[in-house]
C-alpha cells in the first residue's frame, strides 16, 4: 500500500509514497500512486510505521482526513477524506 519514499529530483524526499491498489478507500477517496502522504486527521507522517500506527485507532467505516502532496500540484499539500475500508483488505492485519 505504502512505501517509504527517497530523495527525488522531481518531487519531496520525506514522508511515505502511496501506491494505490484499485479499489481501495483510498483510490475511492481520489489519493493516486504517488501521492506523499504527510499528514493523518492532523498529525503529521514521517514514516509507514507511523501511518499503520495512526490507522489503528480508527475502524472501518470510519472518515479521516489524509493530507497528501500530489506530483500533479506540484507537490502542494492537498486534502482528501477517506471512508476506511478494512485492514484485512488493507493488508494491515
């Protein structure tokens, strides 16, 4: 679902690159592959351990605010709410 991200010539070098899998919330949600995930419900995301940590306290069904730098704005921050499907589904359990 997520990977961490490294330095790139064209976009940030922090915080977790998404790769989407089709039909998850995300996608759902409009976060693309290769979206940077930098914050969750406000508090912000340095790493995949982080984001897994953070999704727990939360369950299916559930709306969060993901806030992501697309390469398509240039890297600007962009909000989305997401309806979180399953861990299972998720690969999260």
């Amino acid at each position: 679902m997520f990977q961490d991200s490294y330095p790139k010539s064209d976009g940030p070098a922090h915080n977790i690159e998404f790769y989407c899998e089709k039909g998850s919330a995300a996608e759902k949600a409009g976060i693309q592959a290769g979206d940077v995930i930098v914050k969750l419900d406000g508090s912000s995301i340095a790493s995949d351990t982080e984001l897994v940590e953070g999704l727990k306290y939360y369950e299916a069904g559930e709306e969060v605010e993901i806030v992501v730098k697309t390469r398509e704005s240039g890297y600007e921050e962009q909000t989305f709410s997401v309806v979180l499907g399953s861990r299972k589904a998720a690969g999260l359990d």
